[in-house]
C-alpha cells in the first residue's frame, strides 16, 4: 500500500516536471487573440500600417564605418506586436564584430547575403560551436545563448539578414551590460579574479 501511495507520487512529481520542461520549451511571445494588434489611439489601419519603409536607405549605400544593426523590430514597426516575427540588416565593415551578445527571447536565423563571416556560439556547457560562412549560407544561433560574428576579411564588407522569432528578441550585450552598468568594481574583480586596475581599464574601453 505504502509503496503504491510513493509510486504514485514520484509518478506525479515526474508529471509536474515534463509540465514545467514544455512550458519551457513553448515559452516566447504569447500568442493574440485577434489578427493584429493596433494601438488603442488609432481608430483603424490600411496596408500601410503592415509596411515597414525604414530599411528601404540601406539598399545601395555605402557600407557603414563600423559594425551596423539596423532592427525591425516592434519598437520601429508597431505591425509586428503578437506576430512573432522580426527582422534585423546587419552590415560588418572589414575587420569589424557583433560583439559578443545573446538574445533572451529568441532564436536568431542568420543569412548571410555578401562576404564571409565568422560566426561562433556557445552552449550552457561552455561547448564552443564556430562556423566560417560563405555568401547564402544560413546559421541558427539557439535562443538565450552567447553568441558572435566576425568579419575577418581585410577587404570585403559583409552583410547579413537576421529573422527573429520574436517581435522583439531583446539584445543583452555582454561587454555592455558587465563593463558598462553600475556593477562594482570589487563584485566585478571577484567576478573575473582579477585586480580593480583591470576592470577599470575595462570599463574605460567602453565609456
Ligand atoms: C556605454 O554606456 C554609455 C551610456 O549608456 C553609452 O553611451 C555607450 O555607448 C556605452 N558603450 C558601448 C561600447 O556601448
């Protein structure tokens, strides 16, 4: 009797946690009930309201000086609220980086449409996954994990489309948010072993 009741317990326990594994799983933008979503102020949308014109002035620039993230994301294309979906243009002049990053709320789907690009992630093991991309080459970087992108050509620029899973994936700069927030010097020291000189040589890189 006994041994059923705790079978029957650890079977409810195993239950509860494959639950909670799927709701893991399953979490990003909660789904809407309508077609769209439009702010409570505007009265009603037409077509232009599901167009997004801001990367139109990338199509024959010039490449930018230094590396370039330009989103459409729900913050610049309010159409994108409950569609899951999102875009960034990423543009890496010669020798230029992504610095090192994640994005909490999404996978990242890369297509790189000109150069080469070093690409590389690294999973909650601290395992290590890098890739040289050629030109139509496609890279998924998982959702939440640190990740990067380098051009490494001394010549060429380069430049990618990301889709996002996400009408906004959210962009945690590890330099950024580490190096140049108001965590303390003695916390960051601890941290990284090593000496405050070191962290404020750091911070002063990026202020
Ligand atoms: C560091 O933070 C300041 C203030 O928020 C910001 O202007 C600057 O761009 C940041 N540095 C980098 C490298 O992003």
């Amino acid at each position: 009797m006994e041994s059923k009741t705790s079978s029957c317990i650890v079977l409810l326990a195993l239950a509860i946690s494959s639950l909670v594994a799927f709701q893991i799983a399953l979490a990003g933008d909660s789904d809407i009930l309508t077609d769209f979503v439009i702010p409570v102020e505007v009265p009603s949308v037409d077509a232009s309201y599901f167009t997004f014109s801001g990367l139109r002035g990338l199509i024959g620039a010039p490449p930018p000086e230094k590396f370039k993230a330009t989103k459409a994301s729900m913050a610049e294309f309010p159409a994108l609220n409950g569609q899951s979906v999102s875009y960034a243009i990423l543009q890496y002049p010669s020798g230029s980086v992504n610095p090192v990053h994640t994005h909490p709320r999404s996978a990242e789907l890369l297509l790189l449409m000109s150069g080469t690009l070093e690409v590389g992630f690294i999973d909650t093991t601290n395992k290590i996954f890098t890739q040289t991309l050629q030109t139509g080459d496609v890279f998924v970087f998982p959702k939440g994990l640190v990740h990067y992108q380098y051009n490494a050509d001394a010549t060429n620029c380069a430049w990618a489309i990301s889709a996002f899973g996400s009408a906004n994936a959210g962009t945690v700069s590890i330099p950024n948010s580490v190096f140049n927030t108001s965590i303390p010097n003695n916390i960051l020291a601890k941290s990284f072993k090593t000496d405050i000189m070191t962290i404020q040589k750091i911070k002063a890189g990026l202020a």
